[in-house]
C-alpha cells in the first residue's frame, strides 16, 4: 500500500511512541478485526495532531497489519472452513516494532529533531488543500 505523507508520519508516530508497549491476547482474529485494534491505537497515538480524514487512520492501521503479517510479527493461518485468521507473536512483534523503529526515515528525522519534531512535522503535512 502506497501511503500519502501524512499517513506515513501517523504511522511512524504510532511505532516510535506507543508501538512497543502494545499487547493482546494470543488467539486468531479476522483481518479486518485486527485493523479495526491498530486503527483505535493508532487514533488515540495522534489524537493531539489534529488529522481530520478518518481514512487516514485506517490506511496507516492497514499498512501496519500488512507490514507485521509480511514480517512475521502477525502470523497467518487457514482454516479448514476456508476462511484466514491472524494471530500476535509477541516476541516477533517486537523485534518488527524494534526493526521499523530503526529503518524508518521519519523516526530517524525525529531521532535527531529533537523535542519539536513531531509537532513541526504534523504541522507541516496536515495541511489541507489552500492552507
């Protein structure tokens, strides 16, 4: 998936400050169960930014999945009844949040940005069309 600007730093901010301390039960969830989580986690991570187009929240929450699920942080499995379930590797989840956390651009722009970074930034990619 193809993030805007804006999208790619919610999500950043999601996996530099809040990501790691995530956890739930281990057991299979449906796909979509599993973005619905991250969006609500994702939301309440940039809720001080001010973004105002919800499908927002949602492409950088499906991203994320994606991102774990092809990392091995989310793992797959098919059931017999033909449908796909997920399922949180705890361990793997956090070494893909500790990997994401050291190859992101932006968390490394943050890194070195200072206390001011992330304001500046949301600022500066939050604005609509004419702002």
């Amino acid at each position: 998936m193809n993030l805007s600007e804006l999208e790619r730093h919610v999500l950043a901010f999601y996996i530099a400050t809040d990501a790691g301390q995530f956890s739930m039960d281990p057991r299979f969830w449906p796909y979509a169960e599993l973005v619905i989580i991250f969006e609500d986690k994702i939301r309440f991570s940039a809720q001080g930014f001010d973004i105002r187009d919800e499908e927002i929240i949602v492409n950088a929450a499906r991203a994320f999945v994606d991102l774990l699920i092809e990392r091995g942080g989310i793992s797959t499995i098919r059931s017999d009844l033909g449908g796909t379930m997920h399922r949180l590797e705890g361990k793997e989840y956090r070494e893909c949040v500790a990997w994401l956390r050291e190859s992101d651009p932006i968390i490394a722009a943050a890194k070195s940005g200072g206390s001011g970074f992330w304001p500046d930034a949301f600022t500066r990619v939050n604005r609509g069309p004419g702002e």
